[in-house]
C-alpha cells in the first residue's frame, strides 16, 4: 500500500468562531483608556477586561454628590428647625418647609443614586461614594 499525496489549492477565509466568542460593551459612552485582557484570553467572572473614561458617568458622578451635599445641608437644616420649633423660637411653618425642603433633595439623591445603577454601579459601589471622604 502506498501514501497518496494529493494538494489542492483553494481561497477560503478564517473566521472566529461566533458560537465561542462574546460580544460585550459598555453601559455607557466614553474612550476605551485601558485593556486588560487579550483576545481569545480565558478570564474570570468579575474581572476587568477594559476601562473606559466617561464623560457621561463623570457627570452622573458629579450629580450624585450635588444630591449629596444638598441633603445633607437640608437635614441638618431640617434638624435646626425642629429645635428653634420645640424651643418656640420658630413657626411651624418653618419647620414643614425646611421638611419639604429635604424630602426634595433625599429624592433627587435617590435619582441620582439610581441613574448611577442603570449605568452599572452596583449599590455598594453607590455607597461607597456616599462614603468617600470627599463626599459633601
């Protein structure tokens, strides 16, 4: 029995195979500033694989921690009221528009805490912000 060699020339195209391969994107618009991983890389769940800059999410950023700041003066706006109130050194009607006053800004808070969640912040991360010592 004997080796037949036999070669035939032909075009073709390599392709990626679509069925192994994902697609992935941002929740928001910005520049890809980094890449973390390489194409065809095994990678675990939760890691990095690039960071982008947003303007977008800088902007929402920004609004959390204006909603922030704003609460909180109103709180403890609100907290001197009800003592010059129970002091009767205050109407009450100070009192209900310093209350009005706050549960507007607690709800733009949670706006803004809630924007920053559709564009992929998880609640802790939110937190977190909150917490930063540079959050008014």
């Amino acid at each position: 029995m004997r080796a037949v060699r036999a070669s035939v020339a032909l075009t073709g195209e390599i392709r990626l195979n679509e069925n192994a391969a994902a697609h992935l994107s941002p929740r928001v618009a910005g520049i890809i500033a980094s890449v973390s991983a390489d194409i065809g890389a095994e990678v675990e769940e939760g890691q990095e694989l690039f960071a982008v800059d947003s303007s977008e999410l800088g902007r929402a950023v920004t609004e959390h921690q204006r909603s922030l700041a704003l609460a909180r003066l109103a709180e403890r706006n609100l907290a001197r009221e009800r003592a010059l109130v129970a002091s009767r050194a205050s109407a009450t009607q100070d009192m209900v528009d310093a209350e009005m006053t706050y549960e507007e800004h607690r709800a733009g808070l949670a706006a803004a805490a809630q924007a920053l969640r559709a564009l992929g912040l998880t609640p802790a991360e939110v937190a977190a912000l909150a917490a930063a010592p540079d959050a008014a």
